[in-house]
C-alpha cells in the first residue's frame, strides 16, 4: 500500500530537510512541471481527480483553471496553501506541515506556476508553533536552493513566498476570511462571487489550497494522475490522511487509500473501542460534520459515499462518541466553539449559534424544557446551508441535527430528569 | 429590462439592479436592515431573504438573499412563500434575542426601522430567555447619543462613516455574539457627516442628542419641506417643531441634491431659532434702550419717518429671495445694495456670469458623484460646501470601480466592488492654500498661494489645449499640470471644482479655463463653482451693488433711512468702517432674527422668520432655485421680512399680496428668474379638495396642548401662503415632492418610508424631484478663454498675505450660535508657514500679536497646514475674527515675555 505524503516523515519530531527530501524524489514534480506549460499542469492536476482536502472536496484542477491566464489578465496572482488547521477533531495538515515541509512547498510553487502566481502564502494556525519553525527553515532552504525566487531553476518563472502566522481564529480557515485577515483587516468572509480565483488577495486572482490538497501535488505532477487515480479505492483520486479520536484504543493518524471503510478505519487502524465503552456514533470529518451510526460502518469513506450517507468526508477525521459520553455535553462544548468562533458578521450564525449554546447548556443542566428541542430543530433549519454568509454555522448545525435526528433520546431524558443521565 | 416573475406575478424590471432593489421599487414589503441604496448590498444581515425558483416547474425552490441575487429574464422568485416568510420571521426573532425592550423609552420608538421590520415579519413571540449581551455606551461629542444595548449589527454605521464619509473614528470591535460599534475610546465624533448615523442606524443605537434635549415623538411633530440655510448647496431638510421650537433636522432625499444624506452644520445647527436671543416683538430704540412696540405703532412709526425720504436698502445673501425683491421694490434699484463685501459680490457676480453662459455643464450636486476624475481649484470643500465633498469622496471610486464592471461585478455589489479594488481612489487632484481634509483621497495634491493655484490652472488649461496661453513655470508646476491634463483627458467625465473662498478672480477664471478646455476636446466635463451662502446667487441676480459701494455712499447721506435685511454687516466689513456707516443714518430700520451688533445699531428692529416660521425662495451655488415653508407659525409678533416689508411700502398693491403675488411680482420684474414659479404648486393646490397636512394622522395632544392656558382647544392657524395647513387633517397620499413635509407609509414609520415616495429606490422621487435649474448648458457655444494669468507670488519681507480658513462648525455665522454646534467652534488660531515660524523663532501653540485692520490680535499658533511661504491664515467667520475681509497684507510680531 503506497503511502506518497507520509511514508517518509521521520518519528523524532524533526522534519525532511531539503537534502533528505531531495534524496526520496523531491523538487523532481517541480522539474517536470516547469518543463510543461501552465495549463497542462492544471490538466494534469484536473485528470488526476485530487479533490479539496479542506473539508469541501471541490476539484483543485478546476479551481486553477478559473484562473484568469494571459498577459492582460490582473497581477501579480497570488498562491495561498491554508494551513488553519481549527477544525476540532482534526491534526491531519499538522503531521505534513511538521514532518515534510518541503513537500508542501513543492506543491506551491507548481501550483503557483500552473495559475502564474508572483507570491505565495503559507497562512498557518497561530498554535503550530513547531510547523512554524520547519516552514520558515524549509522556506529558506528553498530559496538557497534555487527553488524560490528570480529565475527558478532556469524556467524564468519567479515566485517568492512567506509565512503567515495567523492570529488564531477559526473562521480564518474559511477562504475568504483567510484573505481578509492576510490583508490585515477583520477576518470576516466575503461575498461569493465574485470568487477568490477572479478577485482574491488584494483584489487580485488567487488561489487558496488546502495543505494536504497541495501535498499531494508533487507527487501527481512526477508520477502522472493514472498513478494518483490508482491509489484510491473508489474513482476519486489518491490517499487520505484519516485520523480518529474518541474512546477508541489507538487513536492515531493514517495515510490510507481514499475510500477506506469506516469500519476498517475504526476496527483495523483504531484498534475498536477501548475495553468497557460501546461505539455510538462518529463525526467523520471533524467537529462540522453528521454523525454517522452504527449502520453506516461500512460506507466508504470518499467524498461522495459520505455524502450519500448523510454526512461529509470533511477532514476526514473521525471523532468517535461512545455510550459513556454525554451527547448533550458534547454537542453543548461543540457548539460552545462554534458560537465563539463565528465572526459575528451575518445574523443566523452570530446570533443562532449561542441561542443553540445556551439551549444545550440548559438542557445539560436540567434546565431543559420539551420545546427547547423545537427550538433547537428551528436552529438547524434556520442555519441551513444557503441561508448563512459562509458554511461556519451550517457546518455547526450538522452535527446537532444528526443527534437530533439519531440520539433525540438523550435529550429528552435530560429533559425529564431534569440531569444530565450520564452525571455521576 | 428584464422580465421576472415574482409571486407568480410578472413585472418588466430594471435589468442593473438587485432583486431586493426591485422588490421595493415595486411597492413590495420586503425587510432589509444591511442594505441602503448609497451604501449597496453586503447580506449581512439575511433578513431579505426570498425562495428563487429555477424555472416553471420547480417548486421547492432555494433562499436567496434578495439584495445580492442579480436580476436575470424570466427569473422567478417568491416573497410569500412559507419557507422565506418563516426564515424572515426567525431572523428578527435571531435579532431581538439581545435586543431590549426599550421602546417606550427609546428616542427611536415610533420611527425604528426595526421595529417596523418585526411587525412586518410578524414576529411578536419571543422563545429566547437568556440573559442579554449588554455593553458600555459612548460619550460621542454633543450631537449623537450612544445606545449599544440596542444593536441589531447591520455594520451599517461603520460602511457610511468609514467606507463612505472617509471618517476613521469609528469601527467594530470584538467577534462573534459581542460586537462593539463604537470609537476605540470615548470621544467626539470626528466626522463631518456624523449626524448621518442617526438615519443610517436602523434602530435606536445612534440618536440625536440635540432631540433629546427636548424630546418629542416623530408622530407628534409639525413638519415642513425646508431647504438647509448652512452654506450654498441648498440640501433639502425636513424640520420639525412642537410648541413652538423646532426640534430636530432630518434630511430631505432629493435625488437631485443632497439624496440622502446632510453634513453636521445642516443636521444640528438650527437650534439657534430657539435661541433666548430671538427678537420676539418689534423694538424701537429710545435714549439708548429698546423698548416694545405693537405691530401697528411700528408700521405707523416706519410709515412716518419714511415717507417722501431717500431709503438706502441693504440686502442678504441669506434671506429669501423675495424679501430681498420687496426690500429692493421700496427702496428702489439705485438704493438697493447686496448685503455682501464689494469683494466677495464682484466674484459672486462673476460666478454666476459663467454659468449663465452656460459653456459647460454645471452638474447638480448628486450628479457629482458620477464623474471620474476631479481637480479642485482653491477650495477647502470639507468646509465650504461639506455635502460636495461627500459626494466628491463618491467620484473618487468611480473610475477604479470601472474595474468591477468589467468583471460583471455589479456597482450594488459593495463588498465585492470594494475587495477588488482596495480602497483605489481618483484620479483626483487638489491646489489649496493649506492641507485640506480632502487631500487624503488625492491621487496629488499641492499648497500655494491663490494667484499660483490660478496659474496652475492655466498652466493644465495650457496642456489640455496648447492655443492657450503658456506660463513660464518651474518644473514642479509643469509636472503636476501636465500630470493634472493628462489624467482629466483620459477620463470620461472630468470635474472641475473652484469657488470664491480664496477671494481671487484668477482662480475662478482659470477653472473655467479649463472646463472650457476640456469641452473643446470633447469631455463630458463638469463645472462645479462653490459661493458662500444659501442665497448668494439669488441675491446677486437681483443686485448690482455692494457693501463697500453702501458705504462710500453713505457720506453723502443726509435725513436718508437706511433698512437692513437679515444681515448682521459686522460680520462682513470690519468695524471701524461698519461704525462709521451706521454714525451716517439717524434713522435705521433692521430687520432680523437675532440680536447682533447690528440690530444693536438700530432705530427699529423688527423681528424676522428664519427659514423655520417664513416661506421663501433661494437659488443654490448650482443655480437651482427651491422652496422652504414655514413649519410653524409662532404666536408672537415674529413675521417673514417680505411680510413685514409689505406692510410697510406705501400707495402700492403689495400690502395685500399672497406668496405667489410677491412671486409673479418679482419674476414680472426679472424674467429671468420665471423658473421660480414652477418649482412648487401654488398656494390654490389641492390633493382633491384638500391640502397638505403638516403633522401626521396620529399627531397627539391637540387639545390638551394649551390647556394650561384655555382649555378650548384653539384653532389651528390658517396657512394663505401654501397648499399646506397645520394641522393633521388634510390628504393622507404622497404628496408632490416639493410639499413632502415627513415621510411615511402604513408599516414603515421610520425614515426608511422613503423607499415609498420615490420611481426607484434611490432615484427620482414622484412627481420629479423639487426645485429647478435656472440655467442650463447651451449647446455649440463656443468657448471664449480667460486670460488674466496672474503673476507668480512672492512673498514679502516683513509682510504677510492673510487668507482665510474655513470651519464647517464655526465660520457660518448662524449655525454656530447653536449650543452643540458651539461645543464644537475651534479657538481662534493663526496659522503660519512652518518655514516663516521657524525664521520668526516661533513654535505652534505660541501666542503672537496679529495686526487685523489696524487692531493687534493675541492669537494662539498653529503650524502644519501646508500654508506657502509668505502667507498667513485666521479662521474665517468665528467672533474673534468676524468682520475681517480676506485676504490682505499683514504683519505678526512675537510677544515676548514681558
């Protein structure tokens, strides 16, 4: 089972250093990429299936071709790889940024070649301070090495690129929030369209990347997309960082085929659940996603099986809920979090997500009455998709409404005991 | 156009604009709170929310926030179904959860746009019962009080005050459920617009502090379409009054002028119309004191002293026009003098020769925002004509904002526009004679003295059309014209701004200069002239001679009555010379509203209207002529000077003579002037069989309002002048725009009723917009060119050219008798060049002794304006420099510590 992100990434807490990363085929995507014109990496990038790693799963090779290419086209473009890392359950991109930094540069600096970009941006959550230090020094290697800056590697493509340390909010993880907080101003998202690929960064075309999407891409551009297409087990392309935590015996982080079952990555990689605690339900993708039940063991988990399931393949993190947990406490300290990080711009999500909150807090507490579960359902209504300025809340109301779809019991045992059933 | 399909209805719509935009064109009640037609569309606050159908047989549909869905043909969307109708409810619901229940206490109460937006939801239950977010207020200067409990966080406040107005004072702070719209410390707004959060908040977080003072409900106010008499734009107000003061200014939208929005100096300087200093009663000075007259003893008094005399008239710029007609009427052309400095009249004068000419296009004050390059003359507009800059600020994003369009961005589009281009401004150019506010959009900006602004002029005239006369300039000068030509050629429509503020011919003539320049080349070129006064053209076309010519005369004067109109002339000639012209007239009748120096000059002083009790006409600095009424008729002896002036002139036909007599009067006498017949119905209008209420249908308190006094109620007093009445009975519609005396709908008691009087929403208002243009462009006229270039300045040894600084809160004479206009009047300064101070061994904050006209002035130094070597500046208009006559040489001497 080839593992091309992972397979190289040291266990000493040090990262590939340029010469380390060079001896086991690095920069050698780049080589051949900048020997290709612009528009046939993109195709490649397109043909090889990689979809967003982000959470939303959109088709990075199409999202470069909306670029706007040609000599009277808007400069200078800009390449952002978004390494916000906030979603809760999620510690996927951190394993890349710390371990092969170089790899992810790579994946910029052909994907600022393939959309013609003058600068790039590794915008990073505030809290990785270690990836911090392994992108600076990778940067720097880079640039040593001919690989950042004028003229790169004789292509007379130049492309210079920094580190942004966010400041630390979730939202930031949102693209166009990441552009307004990269300008300085308030991390508020912006209106769609126009879109980031036509008037991004500074008003200018830019592309925004997820970490683990732009991983792959060294290695899509020397190995081919047939290679990539290869390495799933369902027609959408490549491997996954899956993760898992919860109660489970080996909670952990694997690179595995796109497409691994559910039950595989819990049974198998995970270990099952730890001795005493009885599986009951899993978000699959991280904090804003659906739980996904007992019945859904063996969906596999690609973006569009997911999906069909009910759910998101998101980050493709699992955070697994056993029966000794509350549902409630854990929804309440869900939603607490997203309440806290929303920008407070638009009003279903700056006002329905601490309405929801405190519902859940009062519910947890015994203070529940039957017609707050109303209330709630509204909520999730309410923060629909669509109906909010960006997918903060309506990924906040995923996993409430699938509780209260599965697991309406719990709150109405809260409600009529007037505890918490679960307290001891 | 398009077609569209809204509830199942179709409706051939307006294809660039947004469906939230066409919804209420169309009548539609649809909510909104983020969403204001000058600021755009962001959809922040979802509450215009609406299911957009895919086609004929989708019947689920999808919500779409109106306000950023582009009108497409043959689109199909639904107000009223359950889906967008239940989301609109939960969103106020979602908004009221902080929301307090204050409305019974809150100043916006009966006119809160929120509040009319619930009802109109339908909300009314509330599910949420946990505790509210609360939050500090604000101290925020004398005009506007600070209500943060109440926001509803439509960041419409922070988008007018910052992205719109330029201000930098306010912002939000903080995240999620706890934002804070307010300064990051306490302190006076700084923004010269300030006033207009009070109509941009939707509820009651910004209100009028100057209300609050006596604060009276919107449904209990009397009301009146009145026209702002701050300086010479002319915006469109609404006043109100209860028992007898008048309470409050809103704005009047006129898509032609002011559109929605007014500055601080219009919004809150009319509290001086309440002042204790008001003449109540016609006075008459005996042995040194005045004592009450009647109104008939004053008449027959008047009557007897000047009968078969020479009177001498002095006129205003700030009183109506046909006060200053009858005045003129009975005093005679030959004796009638425009109540302003021979300096000031002559380019007044001149001014308005230009735009009789009519060689380019004089745009109204709305269709400045609508050009794409400027170059401003002289002019510090921020403060000689506050709501030009405004939309000057506006011009300066149109031709980055040409960007957006080729992207398909639509120009409602407020976010997308201004993330793509990033604040971009201009081109935009200044030449001042000191750093003015405007230079921080300027693409390049320069300080000199008035005769070297003028050569610039001609200097960019010289670029744009090289048969024009040459200057022989220095290479800076040549740059920045040539720079200036360049970026006005290749725009599409170039604007030109100058004005009389710095007194200089030159600078007027070299701004037509290059407007005529422009034109010849083929731009849609504007010229944009500013004046000093409410009236200053009006007057002008009526009168050919000024003060100085008064008071050389005067001399000669022997038994001669002199009578003065609503002009204070201290405050325009210097009082040694003022002194003398009164020391010249035994008998001398003012008429005025204030006491002043002038009125303390007088033999009879009769009390006059201001614009709030009397009717009357003024012609802008655009040439537009426009109506104030009356708000209210005061129950003392307070009456408008035409009134009085009828009264008073003997043997004619005039004593019995209505509004629109004195009006065909005055236009018999100047056919010119017969656009001002046609710029409001007459008095004989009727809606039907009725007239214009001035007080809304549910206006309190009538009978019980003087029972303190008679418990009869009384009745209301009659209105001969004008189709409107005082009271509230009368037609319920829209009335014409120009008797439009509040705004008002059935569900929408805020402001925003707006929406409901106008074609559009943002356009024209039905019925046309009010006033009228009294000359317009002329076609093939051929451009003759000024060609008095002024020589280049050079500074004195040991003298100084003194020029005049402008304040929007200090320098207009009326506003800044208002108590929280006061608060806000600068100290007196000097200004010095930095260069001139340093020779001089002077530091800003120093006092020196000015020589002013023979008088030394201890005066406090400012350093920083950009002023030019050899010039010096004093603030124009506040009482320690009241009377000066800019601009002149002068000498400083430091004080030594002696």
């Amino acid at each position: 089972m080839e593992k091309p992100l992972t397979e190289h990434i040291k266990n000493d807490n040090t990262w590939l250093s340029l010469k380390e990363y060079k001896k086991v085929g690095g920069y050698e995507g780049l080589q051949k990429a900048l020997k290709l014109n612009p528009e046939e990496v993109t195709n490649i990038v397109k043909e090889s299936g990689l979809k967003g790693r982000g959470g939303a799963g959109f088709s990075t090779g199409t999202k470069w071709s909306f670029v706007p290419m040609g000599d009277d086209v808007p400069t200078p473009k800009y390449f952002i790889a978004n390494g916000d890392e906030m979603e809760p359950g999620s510690f996927k991109d951190r394993l890349l940024l710390e371990g092969n930094p170089h790899q992810l540069i790579e994946g910029m600096i052909i994907g600022s070649y393939a959309i013609q970009a003058r600068y790039s941006y590794v915008f990073l959550r505030w809290a990785y301070h270690h990836a911090a230090k392994a992108i600076s020094s990778a940067i720097q290697e880079a640039y040593e090495a001919g690989y950042l800056g004028q003229n790169i590697l004789g292509s007379k493509f130049n492309l210079d690129m920094s580190l942004h340390i966010s400041v630390g909010r979730y939202i930031c993880g949102e693209e166009t929030a990441l552009l307004n907080a990269l300008e300085g101003k308030r991390a508020n998202p912006r209106t769609k369209p126009p879109f980031p690929v036509v008037s991004g960064l500074f008003g200018k075309p830019t592309v925004v990347n997820n970490v683990e999407t732009l991983n792959n891409i060294p290695h899509i551009l020397n190995k081919g997309a047939e290679w990539f297409k290869g390495l799933s087990k369902t027609d959408e392309g490549g491997t996954k960082l899956y993760g898992a935590s919860g109660r489970v015996k080996k909670p952990g982080l694997w690179e595995l085929p796109l497409g691994t079952t559910l039950r595989e990555l819990l049974e198998v990689h995970a270990g099952g659940m730890q001795d005493g605690y009885k599986f009951k339900g899993v978000l699959p993708g991280g904090g804003s996603t659906d739980f996904l039940t007992e019945e859904h063991l063996d969906v596999p988990m690609d973006y569009a099986s997911v999906g069909k399931a009910g759910s998101r393949l998101g980050t493709g993190t699992l955070i697994v809920l056993d029966d000794k947990t509350c549902t409630v406490g854990m929804l309440q300290n869900l939603e607490q979090f997203f309440a806290q990080e929303s920008c407070g711009w638009c009003t279903p999500c700056r006002e329905g997500l601490p309405w929801t909150a405190k519902l859940l807090d009062a519910i947890e507490k015994g203070k529940g009455k039957m017609e707050d579960l109303d209330t709630l359902t509204f909520q999730t209504h309410y923060m629909a998709p669509g109906n909010t300025y960006c997918a903060l809340a309506p990924g906040a109301m995923e996993p409430l409404q699938s509780a209260l779809k599965y697991f309406k019991t719990d709150f109405e045992k809260h409600i009529h005991e007037h505890k918490c059933p679960w307290e001891q | 156009m398009a077609k569209v399909v809204i509830d199942n209805k179709m409706y051939e719509v307006n294809g660039s604009k947004n469906m939230l935009e066409i919804c209420l064109s169309l009548g539609l009640n649809l909510p909104y709170f983020c969403w204001h037609p000058e600021l755009g569309s962001v959809g922040a606050c979802r509450q215009c929310a609406v299911i957009k159908y895919k086609d004929k047989e989708d019947t689920k549909g999808k919500l779409v926030m109106a306000c950023l869905e582009p009108v497409a043909d043959n689109m199909r969307i639904s107000l009223e179904a359950d889906e967008a109708k239940q989301f609109r409810a939960g969103n106020v619901e979602a908004l009221m959860t902080n929301h307090p229940h204050d409305c019974p206490v809150c100043d916006e109460g009966g006119e809160c746009h929120l509040q009319d937006m619930t009802v109109m939801t339908g909300h009314n239950y509330r599910r949420y019962n946990f505790k509210k977010r609360t939050h500090t207020n604000q101290y925020l200067g004398p005009f506007i009080n600070h209500e943060m409990n109440r926001c509803i966080q439509c960041y419409r406040c922070v988008r007018f005050y910052k992205d719109y107005a330029g201000g930098k004072d306010l912002d939000v702070f903080g995240a999620h459920d706890d934002l804070y719209f307010g300064r990051h410390e306490e302190g006076v707004l700084e923004n010269e617009f300030s006033g207009n959060l009070l109509e941009v908040c939707p509820t009651g977080v910004f209100t009028d502090k100057t209300l609050r003072k006596h604060f009276t409900r919107k449904w209990d106010l009397t009301n009146a379409p009145s026209i702002c008499h701050g300086c010479a734009l002319g915006c469109n107000i609404i006043a109100s009054e209860r028992y007898g003061s008048i309470r409050r200014i809103l704005s009047r939208y006129n898509g032609d002028v002011n559109g929605y929005f007014l500055c601080d100096r219009g919004r809150f300087g009319y509290e001086y119309v309440n002042s204790e200093k008001r003449i109540q009663t016609p006075l008459k000075k005996q042995d040194g004191t005045f004592s009450q007259l009647t109104r008939e003893q004053v008449i027959q008094e008047i009557n007897a002293i000047t009968s078969g005399k020479k009177l001498i008239g002095i006129g205003s710029p700030k009183a109506s026009l046909e006060s200053n007609f009858l005045l003129r009427q009975w005093v005679g052309a030959e004796n009638f003098y425009a109540g302003m400095s021979n300096s000031e009249g002559k380019l007044v004068q001149l001014v308005l020769e230009i735009l009789k000419a009519g060689k380019v296009k004089t745009p109204s004050l709305n269709e400045v925002k609508e050009y794409d390059a400027v170059f401003i003359l002289g002019e510090d507009v921020t403060n000689t004509a506050p709501m030009l800059a405004l939309n000057l600020r506006q011009a300066a994003k149109n031709k980055p904002d040409q960007k957006a369009a080729a992207l398909d961005i639509p120009d409602w589009n407020d976010e997308g526009v201004r993330e793509l281009v990033q604040g971009a401004k201009g081109p935009f150019y200044i030449a001042s004679a000191h750093i003015t506010k405007l230079d921080e959009i300027a693409t390049q900006t320069c300080q000199l003295h008035p005769d070297d602004i003028a050569r610039l002029g001609y200097a960019v005239a010289n670029k744009i059309n090289g048969q024009l006369p040459v200057l022989d300039s220095d290479e800076g000068e040549e740059t920045l014209s040539q720079n200036i030509a360049k970026a006005m050629l290749a725009a599409k429509k170039p604007l030109i701004v100058a004005g009389i503020s710095l007194f200089n011919q030159s600078i007027i003539e070299s701004a037509a200069n290059v407007a005529s320049a422009l034109k010849e080349q083929g731009k849609d070129v504007g010229l944009v002239y500013i004046v000093p006064e409410v009236n200053s053209v009006g007057l002008t076309m009526i009168a050919d001679q000024f003060l100085d010519d008064a008071f050389e005369k005067a001399t000669q004067a022997e038994n001669d009555t002199l009578i003065i109109l609503e002009n204070d002339l201290y405050q325009r000639m210097d009082k040694n010379s003022t002194d003398a012209f009164f020391e010249n007239y035994k008998n001398n009748i003012t008429l005025d509203y204030l006491d002043n120096k002038t009125t303390q000059q007088a033999t009879y002083i009769l009390p006059a209207t201001t614009f709030a009790e009397g009717n009357g006409t003024v012609i802008n600095n655009e040439g537009r002529a426009q109506r104030f009424y009356q708000v209210y008729s005061p129950d003392n002896d307070v009456k408008s000077s035409w009134k009085w002036l009828q009264a008073m002139i003997p043997n004619t036909t005039s004593s019995c003579q209505s509004f629109d007599e004195v009006i065909k009067d005055l236009v018999d006498a100047f056919p010119e002037l017969k656009g001002i017949q046609e710029i409001a119905p007459s008095e004989h209008f009727r809606e039907g069989t009725q007239k214009i209420p001035r007080e809304p249908h549910r206006y309190s308190g009538r009978t019980a309002m003087h029972a303190d006094t008679e418990v009869s109620e009384h009745q209301p007093p009659s209105d001969t002048d004008s189709a409107l009445s005082f009271t509230m009975e009368g037609y319920a519609g829209i009335p014409p725009a120009a008797l439009t005396p509040f705004y008002w709908s059935p569900g929408w008691n805020s402001v925003q009723a707006i929406n409901k009087y106008q074609i559009e929403v943002g356009g024209a208002l039905h019925g046309g917009n009010p006033g009228k243009r009294l000359f317009e462009q002329k076609e093939n006229n051929k451009a003759d060119y000024f060609e008095n270039i002024p020589s280049q300045f050079s500074p004195k040894e040991g003298s100084w050219f003194l020029l005049p600084f402008y304040h929007i809160l200090g320098s207009d004479e009326l506003s800044a008798q208002s108590p929280a206009i006061k608060e806000r009047v600068p100290a007196p300064y000097v200004a010095l060049n930095d260069n001139d101070a340093s020779k001089a061994g002077i530091e800003e904050g120093d006092i020196i002794d000015v020589l002013v006209k023979e008088v030394n002035q201890k005066l406090t130094v400012k350093l920083n304006t950009g002023l030019p070597e050899g010039t010096i500046g004093l603030p124009k208009g506040l009482t320690a420099t009241a009377g000066i006559q800019f601009p002149f040489w002068t000498t400083f001497k430091k004080l030594t510590d002696e």
